[in-house]
C-alpha cells in the first residue's frame, strides 16, 4: 500500500521567489511589487452561496502569488509557470470567451475593473504568476489568481483594500469568472480569499453580503482538519453546475420567492415542488440551517460536536443535490469510518477535495484508510494537505 502523501504547504516567500524569477526572465528588470491570495476549502454551506444561503469557507495556507508591473500601453502580457505558456493582448479586446483558460481571471479583472470606473483605459500590466494551490481540486485555484490580481491593481493605482476598499475588488473577481471565464460560480471563494482572517472561519451571508469572523482553531480541540484532494480525473461537468444552478432558479420561480433563502417553510415548499426541484431545494434549505448549527457550536468553542453536520451535509449532497462522486464518497467513508469525527465533500465537488475533522490520535488511520480504500477500488490515488485557517489576499 501507498504511504499518505501529505503536501507540505511552502513558505510563501519561496513561492514569491518563483514568481519574481519568472517575471525578471519574462519581462527583464524588477516588478513594481508582489501580491497573493490563498485558496480555501468550505467548512460548510455547499451549493448555497448561489441561492442567497450562508456559507462558512476558510483560506488555506497554500497561496497564488503574482508579480506585476504596470505599463502604460492598456496591454496585459501574462506568464504561469503552471502551464509555462503566457498570453499578450489588448485590454480592449477582452470579451466572454477571450483568452480562455487561466488567463482569462487575469484579463477577466483587469476587464471588470475597467468596466467599474477603477482602472484607466491606457493601463496595462505585465504578470509572472505562481501557485502552490493545486488545480483542478475544488480549491478555488482561480479565484486566489483573480483576487491576488484584483489587490495588485487596486494597491498600484492606489485605491483603497482595506475591508471595504475589497468589495468592488471581489466584485470584479466574480465578475471575471462569470463574464470572461464563463464559469457560473456562486461569490463564496473571491469573498474568502479577500476577506479571510487566520484562526477564523468567514461566516459569510450571501443575500446581503453581511460577513463575521468566527473563531476556528481545531488544534485546542485536540484535532486536525484533513483536506483529501481525490485526483479525480477531470470530467465535463461545467453543465453540472450551471444544471443545479438553473434548478434553484427554478424552484425560485415556482415558489414565487426571489432566493430559497427568503422560503419561510421549508417542509412546505419541498411538498410543492416536483423530482428533482423538491430533492434540490430540500438540499440548499437544509444546509442553511446545518451552517447556522455549526456557526453557533463554533462560537460556544465546541468544535468536537460538529461533525454529525458535516456527515449530515455529505449525505445531502450525495443523495438531493447530487454533486458527489465515487472517488469523494469513497475518501469520506473511509475517514468516518476509521474514527474522523466527520467528513463530506467540499467545493463544487463532482470529483476534486473532501474534508475531514479528525482527532489527532487518528490523523494516521484515517488517512492511511482512505488511500487503502480508494486503492482497492482502482480509484486515483489521493493526497491530503494541511488546513490551518490562514488570511486573506495581501502585499509581501
Ligand atoms: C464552487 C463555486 C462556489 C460555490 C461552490 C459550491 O466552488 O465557485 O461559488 O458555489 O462551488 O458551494
């Protein structure tokens, strides 16, 4: 059997490093600075954010780092070293679809911002990124590059990022993932990447963007937070998401509500609803409450009670919502079942990262069960990464 492999998060100054030597190899000379924002998992409040519910993310210690310099020609040239390739265009001509891929929450930005008033049209920009975040693993990988990027144009055209200075700047960033990316995301990750505090979770309230720190510190309570990224191989499952989201409107629409967070009996808006609507809202008005559950066993310190939320959230989301996969359902049975004291997938899910809460004395077991279980059912081979609650984008 395949010993767990733990990704070690790296300092962030090293992953500066990289960034800045591919900015100086790139573009020649120095950026005017060095930017980054974490990705993050969500403790609970899945598929909700969507439907004005309440979400509970944190950042994670794992960081996108840009390097950038401004230019005076409304030109973005941009580098990764995740995929080694760069992109050169003109701001102007950045529109849905164009550039696709990675550079396009880059563009994405800079294109939202101009379109807000907060960027000048004659600016352009030149940036090396570098991410420790991994792709493709429901860790908002994206939304760490947009947000890193939105707070590096805010700081170098001076404009304000304090809390408040960073709502446009979040707007911006759901913006760029929306419109230029194309992807139908919901405002949780931009918002957690941008706000997020070290030993908190953001309690984040999505009909009016309200949001407060709750404490979050799993090592007082004699546990740990384990993130299992499945590696489940990518499937096509843009549709997916947008299906679900085009249910909650739906069901909106029936029920004559503008969110399901504004349903006030949720038994009897399920009734009237019809399969698979009812089986959707059932989901998204259950794990509003489960959020307000965990939110109020977090602020009376008794984080070793939350896992039957957590197990009750999987469940939900595996059987109404039907958002989970073999490899995600395989990790969480596997950590319940080998003393976690709960675990469910996070993120978007079909495929991607679970969490689980794990007493330390079983941090062995656990993740050496799940590689055990998912190995005998010929699934990818999963790695675990730490979940230390870590702060948001900022300057180095
Ligand atoms: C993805 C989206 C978020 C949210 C989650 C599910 O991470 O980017 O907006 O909808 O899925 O909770």
């Amino acid at each position: 059997m395949t010993a767990a492999r733990w990704v070690v998060p790296a300092e962030e100054r090293t992953v500066a490093d990289t960034a800045e030597a591919l900015f100086r190899s790139t573009f020649g000379g120095a950026a005017d600075g060095v930017w980054a924002a974490p990705g993050r998992v969500n403790l609970i409040g899945e598929h909700v954010d969507y439907a004005g519910g309440l979400v509970l993310p944190f950042a994670l210690p794992y960081v996108t780092v840009v390097a950038v310099r401004v230019r005076d020609d409304g030109i973005l040239h941009a580098v990764s070293t995740h995929t080694g390739e760069s992109w050169r265009g003109a701001l102007a001509d950045v529109a849905p679809g164009h550039p696709s891929g990675w550079a396009a929450y880059v563009a994405g930005v800079a294109w939202a911002l101009r379109r807000s008033g907060l960027l000048t049209a004659g600016t352009g920009f030149e940036v090396a990124v570098h991410s420790t975040v991994p792709v493709g693993s429901g860790l908002s990988s994206s939304a760490a590059l947009e947000c890193a990027f939105a707070l590096a144009v805010a700081d170098l055209a001076g404009l304000p990022t304090d809390e408040s200075g960073r709502r446009p700047l979040i707007d911006a960033s759901i913006r760029a993932e929306n419109e230029i990316a194309g992807a139908s995301t919901g405002g949780m990750d931009q918002s957690v990447a941008m706000l997020a505090r070290p030993g908190h979770a953001l309690l984040l309230d999505c009909r009016d963007g309200a949001s407060r720190h709750v404490p979050l510190d799993f090592r007082s309570a004699g546990a740990r937070l384990v993130v299992v990224d499945t590696n489940a191989p990518h499937r096509l499952v843009d549709g997916q998401y947008g299906n679900r989201r085009a249910a909650v409107e739906k069901a909106c629409a029936d029920l004559g509500v503008a969110t399901l967070r504004d349903v006030a009996d949720a038994d009897a808006a399920v009734a009237a609803l019809s399969s698979p609507a009812a089986q959707r809202a059932r989901h998204v008005l259950g794990e509003i409450g489960r959020v307000r559950e965990v939110a109020d066993l977090l602020d009376r310190g008794r984080i070793a009670d939350l896992g039957d939320a957590l197990n009750r959230s999987h469940a939900s989301l595996r059987d109404d919502y039907e958002v989970s996969s073999v490899e995600l359902d395989s990790a969480v049975d596997a950590a319940v079942e080998a003393g976690a004291w709960g675990a469910r997938m996070t993120g978007g899910g079909f495929g991607g990262s679970a969490i689980a809460l794990v007493p330390l004395d079983r941090v062995d077991a656990v993740t050496e069960n799940i590689v055990r279980r998912a190995e005998s059912a010929s699934l990818p081979t999963p790695q675990f990464l730490s979940a230390e609650p870590s702060g948001s984008a900022h300057r180095l």
